[in-house]
C-alpha cells in the first residue's frame, strides 16, 4: 500500500516530535517526492524545509542545508513572503551549524527583512538573535549589540526580561 503524501507528511511530523529526527526527514523527503509528483511545488518546498528541520535536530547540518537550498526561491516565485523567510531561516541555520557564518548572518539578515515584510515581528527578532548569537561568538560585539537591540524593538509582546535587556543595551552602546 502506498501511502498519500499527507499521511507521509503526518507520520513524519509524529516522528520529529518523538525525537525520531532521521526517520523524520525520511517521511518528509517521501512526502515531497509524492507532493512533486502530483505537481504540488508549494507543499514539497513546505516538506523538503521540515526535512531541513528534522536534519538540523539530528546533527546533520550539511544535509539540512541540502534540503532547504532552494526552497525560498519556490516560496519567492508564488509571492509565499512567510514562507520564504522561512526557508531562508532554515538555510541560515544550516550555515550556523556548517560553522559558515559570514554566510549564515547574511542569510538571517535576509530572512528578518522579510519577515519584516511579511508582519512577522516575533519571528523577525528570533532570526535577528541567532544572527546576533553568531556575531557574539565571532567577536563582532558592538554589531551584535545593535543587532539584539533591534531584535528587541520589533518584538510585538516582549517579555520583561526582553525589556530590561533593551534598556541595559541601550545604556552600553551609548
């Protein structure tokens, strides 16, 4: 019997959330080969950028990367701004994980910008930390500094914490 790419991509969400990563981007990648089989681009971009996700938590970043590479670009050509942001998140990910930084923080830095687009205040400060994060950890302070504050100010409900650290942040980099 084979299998439906929905209930493929069903089984495969059921996986990743038992921690089964590898099985889980196996399910995801049969889900997109039955989505591109049956002409439906937008689901298997959506399915190869779980697969990305499964493969990121199982440790395997260049294979992450691998199944993200050109989803953004599927996303972009149906006018998909979220998910295309989304895309390029994971594929940012991906680079953090291959130690490809430089790359990683452009790709992040991409992705907030249409998050920004998109209205998606809370993921665009998300992607702005991570890019943040690896300038942290490159020695980029004062950058990094100004890239977590405007992490901060585009978050729609920041917590308190959030706040306190905007206002510490503001009083250091001045």
């Amino acid at each position: 019997m084979t299998l439906e790419p929905a209930q493929l991509a069903e089984q495969g969400k059921s996986a990743f959330e038992n921690k089964k990563f590898v099985e889980a981007a196996e399910l995801f990648r049969q889900a997109a080969d039955g989505y591109l089989l049956a002409r439906s681009v937008l689901m298997a971009a959506e399915m190869k950028n779980n697969m990305s996700v499964a493969f990121l938590q199982a440790g395997k970043p260049k294979e992450a990367l691998d199944a993200a590479l050109g989803t953004d670009q599927i996303f972009e050509s149906e006018k998909d701004i979220k998910r295309q942001a989304m895309a390029l998140g994971n594929q940012a990910a991906a680079l953090e994980g291959l130690s490809q930084f430089n790359e990683a923080i452009i790709v992040y830095d991409r992705s907030a910008e249409l998050f920004a687009l998109a209205g998606e205040g809370d993921l665009r400060s998300m992607v702005m930390k991570s890019s943040a994060a690896i300038k942290l950890k490159t020695g980029k302070v004062t950058d990094s500094a100004f890239k977590m504050m405007g992490s901060l100010d585009v978050k729609d409900n920041p917590t308190f914490f959030e706040r306190i650290l905007r206002f510490f942040v503001r009083i250091f980099v001045k």
